[in-house]
C-alpha cells in the first residue's frame, strides 16, 4: 500500500500541532513565489481600466444574423461555436440579427435560454470585443480562453503580453433581468433539447438538464459571487493565507473540480459560521477548513441560499449532483462540477493530512510538492476511445443527454462508467479515480482509471444476494444474467458471479472489461492494466509460489510434529522476503551479446538465464521453560 489507513473514528484533537514561526516562514517563502511585485499589479490594474474603456467606448459596424458564425473569419476571429453551426441553426429568437451594442442595451429575446441561442449570441459578442481590443491593444495578445473545467461552449477572453507577468480575463454574462429569472434554471427543467444537436435522438428533448443549466448560471452569477467573497475576505490576512495553502493543497493532487471560487465560498460559509475567525492564527484556520471538508455531509445543501427557498429545488439539486453548495439565490450550484469519487478522495487524503499539519517536514509534501497520479492508487489502468469507440457511445440515448459537444459525452461517459464500477466491484476498493489524459491525439481520448484497493481486491468471486430475495433480480440484470447460484458454508444459495478458481489480481482487470463491453458496446482490448515498473522489473512468481509453498508446508510440517520434549507454539520467518519486506529478487536475463557464434557471427542468446535465488534462512528458536531462547540454525 502507498499509503496509511488510519481509522475513520480518530481523534484529531489528540495529533493536533500547535502554530509555529517555522511553519510561517515555510508559508511565507512558498508565496513569496506566486505574488507579483507590487509594480507589476498595478501596471495589470491600469492595463483592466483601459480594457474597461475600450469595451464600453467602442463603436464596431458588424453587422450579422446570429445564425451566421461565418461572418467573423473576415475580421480574423473564428467563433467559438462554429462546429456547432448546424445545431444554431435549428435555434430561434425575437432578435434574429446581431449588430455591436453597449453593455446597458439587451441583444436577446425573451426564450433565448432554449438551446444554443445564448451561448451563440454571447460568443457574437465576444468576438465584437476582441476585435476592438486587438485594434486598441495591439502590443497585447487577446483570444478566447476556456471555460471553467475548459468548457469551449461558454469561454472568456484573456488580454495578455509576451512577458506573461500576468494577463486580464474577461468574463462575460447576461443579466437576469435580460435573459430569464434564474428559477427557470432549476436542475429539473430542460432548456436544451436533445434533437437540436443529435437529429436522430427525438425522445429525449424533455430530459432535464442540470449541467447545461449551471453553465449558464455561471456565466449570469459568478460576477456578483466574486464581488461578495472577496468583500468578505478584506483584510483578514491569516483566512487569506489558510485558503491560499489549501488551494495549494488541491492543485498538488490534480482536484481541479475544487476551483478557486468554491473554496473561497466554502472559506466565507465558515467565517458566517464561525467555524472560522478572523482571530485565528493561519494553523489553526487551515485545519478546522479541512475538518469542515471532511465532515462534510453531502445529504444536506450547504452554501447561501436563502431560508425560503422551495425544497423541491433543494430535492432537485441532491438528486442532480453528488455536493450542493448553493449561492444567494439558491439555484446556482457552486459545487455542480465535483464528482462523487473526487469528493470521496479529497475527504481521505484529507483525513491523513491533518495528521501531520503543522509538522515542518511535511510541508513540501502536503502543499508543493505535485502528486503524481500512479503514486496516488494501488493499481492503476488506461483506457484508450478511439473514433470509433466515440461513436458507439452516441449511440446510447443516456450519454448524449445534457450534452453539446466531445467533451460533454465523454463527461456523462465517465459519470456512467464510475456508478457502473462501483456497482459491480465497490468492495473491492476504497477510492478510485477517473482522470481524463490531456489530448495529445485529438481523435483518441485516454482515461487513468486509479484504484486504492481494499483486501478482497483479488477475490475471484462477487457474490450477490440470497437467490430468493427480490434484490436478486437487479443483481442479475447489472451482470447480464450472467451470474450463477453458489451454495456457501453457512447453506445460503446466493448469486455469484465466477472469474477465476482461486484469488488473482486478473479479476479486477476481467470486471472493467465486462463492464465496457456489457454496458458500453466497447471492445474488451481497449482497456489495459498499468504499473510505474516495467514488466522485466517484476519477480518470478513461480519462484515466489515455491518459496511460500515451502515454507507454508514447513511450518505445517512442525506444528503437526509430535514426541517432541517442547511445544512449538509459532513459528515466523526470519528472510526478508517472507516478512513482506522486501520483493523477491528479478529474473536476470542474458544480454544480448551472449550466446553462440555461427558462420564468424555472434548470435543473441534465445532464452532468459536461469535465474538465481538466493538461499532462504530458516531458524528454529526453541524457548526453555521459563529461559531463554536456543538457536538452533539451519540453512533451506
């Protein structure tokens, strides 16, 4: 195991460590780094103003139908949704035709929430301002920049310069007077429809659409959520510093879904709270935020919503999302983007963090030091979609609801495939992750599936409820009626499902391949085990059988043995190797300029040399009544 488990009822109180100057002068020179000197922020604040400026003082003369992505190529801009031009076009609207206006003035009709006419006027929008900022700005750079989470559907604008001491991001939302009332953003209600962008799916179109419905809230709230909690954060140096370690904390373990903002709103829930207060020292700020995390109850909403708010928009938003933290009007989810097994991970890496917070030697490992994903789990496996795996998953009428673009199918896919595993194997593991690989082949997209295996992580059977009771159906139904009836010792009968005759680490391997093929139509090949170590590093295991088999019979050998003048009542293995701490030595091969010469010409050696094994130590240590030990030695 890669890491301790240490029991869920710990007291935290009896480990805690107190503030010291050392701790603070770690923090101090960690973000000595990240601050930008003073000159330089307000050059990027004076750079903002004139952004400002430009945006409300400019007069562009495009003019175009809101349909017509096309017409930006001629002023160098592409639009954003231009891959999705067929699906805009299938959109409608009181105000068919774009033409540049100051941000007081409206461009939308009353139904533009419906489908991709918002996010296709907004990005009209967008590109009428970058047009003037590279006019206005030309020593700068400024382009579309993703989204929270790289959404493409709903970027920003970032203005930066070529020394890249800093940038401006520009967000960009309609008001709720001008587009709708956010109550017609509950995570019940549909506001895209499934035939607008699949033609061939026309059953759906009144599947709710929680996620498309947050993305759009962002764009509308986040503005006004900024504001707020960096109102409530002024001048509290030591909160400040406490979020800023545990934003550290998150981006060295690659928990991207935790984002700035909700960590900020979650830091100012706690200062409303006073889990949290401003007299605290950084120490003692840091750690009751990561016990708040940990004992986050996720069956309740958290967050700022108002006391009257309806409980069947609470009820939607616990049945939409695995973390509901709530802004002030209750309906955009601030936590909407966390998934149930990166909340999961993060409360137990969390858990093992407090126990070594404010130790100074740890500080690198808990806040600077990056995490590697194969570091982080047991047993790790990839997971390779090519083109056309993609397209067998649009096919499925489930994986294509609330979803735009690539990007989206593959999020339901991952959604579906983590409830599907941990269906069919959760005993199996404690933690798992899904971790989608940056795209260095834009036609395949790979997946690290990341496990932190429990004890039965090898058993070769799943069983499943007694055959009579009505559990038993759904259990045959998730394996395809597959299954079989086992009689166990204790003379239940119960579904089972059979992967091997004994204990193997294939049996994992086997389930997530049963699992692709079963419940996605996907090839069982695309799915493969994966080490930190190469193949040839590993050792012999028929040597490690033999040497376990051995001492397994010995012992067996000696506890059966009877006449003797004393009691054997242990026995234990002196070797290394037998006491689980150290491996068994490698195989060692022949290089390849061994082996036989023909014709003048050395040949490569055909097999592996046999490998060597050390001599196993064995020692007998028989103990005197009431004395000491003997040794007697002997070599096996």
């Amino acid at each position: 195991m890669k890491r301790s488990r240490p029991d869920d009822d710990v007291d935290m109180q009896s480990v805690v460590k107190p503030m010291t100057n050392a701790f603070r002068l770690q923090y101090e020179d960690a973000e000595r780094d990240r601050h930008a000197a003073p000159e330089v922020i307000v050059k990027w604040e004076e750079i903002a103003k004139k952004v400002a400026v430009t945006l409300k003082t400019a007069k562009l003369k495009h003019v175009c139908q809101y349909k017509d992505l096309e017409s930006w190529k001629k002023h160098g801009v592409t639009h954003p949704l231009i891959q999705h031009a067929a699906a805009v076009a299938k959109t409608t609207s009181s105000v068919t035709e774009y033409k540049w206006t100051p941000p007081e003035e409206s461009i939308f009709g009353k139904r533009d929430y419906i489908n991709l006419t918002y996010p296709a006027k907004r990005a009209h929008y967008m590109c009428s301002c970058l047009v003037a900022l590279r006019k206005a700005h030309k020593e700068f750079e400024a382009d579309f920049s993703p989204g929270l989470g790289g959404d493409a559907i709903f970027p920003n604008i970032r203005l930066s310069d070529k020394t890249s001491s800093g940038s401006v991001l520009i967000h960009f939302g309609a008001s709720e007077s001008a587009l709708a009332k956010t109550s017609r953003f509950a995570p019940n209600i549909s506001n895209i429809r499934a035939s607008t962008i699949y033609p061939e799916i026309t059953d759906k179109d009144e599947e709710a659409t929680p996620m498309f419905n947050q993305r759009v809230l962002r764009t509308v709230l986040e503005p006004a959520m900024i504001r707020r909690v960096s109102a409530e954060l002024r001048h509290k140096e030591n909160i400040v510093s406490a979020l800023a370690l545990a934003t550290r904390w998150f981006r060295s373990r690659g928990l991207q879904e935790f984002d700035d903002l909700l960590l900020a709103c979650f830091m100012v829930r706690l200062l409303e709270e006073n889990v949290v207060v401003k007299q605290q020292d950084l120490l003692t700020v840091l750690r009751n935020f990561f016990l708040a995390i940990v004992n986050w109850d996720t069956s309740v909403a958290m967050g700022f919503q108002p006391d009257d708010l309806e409980d069947d928009v609470i009820s939607a938003h616990l049945a939409a999302f695995p973390v509901v933290f709530l802004d002030g009007t209750g309906y955009w989810n601030v936590a909407s983007g966390i998934s149930k097994d990166s909340f999961l991970l993060a409360k137990a890496d969390l858990s093992r963090s407090l126990i070594s917070l404010g130790d100074c030697l740890a500080f690198d490992t808990l806040f600077l030091e990056r995490h590697h994903f194969f570091s982080s789990f047991d047993h790790c496996f990839r997971l390779d979609l090519s083109p056309e795996n993609k397209k067998l998953l649009c096919k499925m009428s489930d994986l294509v609801v609330d979803t735009i673009d690539d990007s989206d199918r593959l999020r339901r896919f991952t959604e579906k495939l983590s409830k599907n595993i941990n269906e069919c194997m959760g005993e199996r593991f404690d933690n798992m992750c899904i971790h989608r690989l940056e795209d260095t082949d834009k036609q395949t997209s790979s997946f690290l599936l990341g496990f932190r295996v429990k004890r039965g992580w090898t058993n070769p059977i799943t069983m499943g409820p007694v055959a009579t009771e009505p559990s038993a159906k759904a259990f045959r139904l998730l394996w395809k009626e597959k299954t079989q009836l086992r009689k166990f010792a204790d003379t239940r009968i119960c579904e089972c499902m059979v992967w091997a005759n004994t204990a193997s680490p294939a049996v994992p391997h086997s389930i997530l391949q049963f699992i692709l093929v079963n419940h996605f139509g996907l090839p069982a090949g695309c799915i493969s085990w994966r080490s930190v170590f190469p193949t040839g590093f590993s050792s012999p295991k028929d040597v490690n059988t033999k040497i376990t088999t051995a001492f397994a019979s010995l012992s067996g050998i000696l506890r059966s043995a009877k006449g003797l003048p004393l009691m054997i009542t242990n026995i234990h293995g002196i070797s290394s190797y037998i006491r689980d701490t150290e491996p068994c030595a490698a195989e060692v091969l022949c290089t390849t300029d061994q082996g036989h010469i023909e014709d003048g010409r050395r040949m490569p050696a055909q097999r592996a040399v046999p490998p060597y094994t050390g001599a196993v130590t064995g020692k007998l240590e028989v103990f005197l009544g009431g004395g000491g030990g003997v040794w007697l030695e002997n070599s096996g």
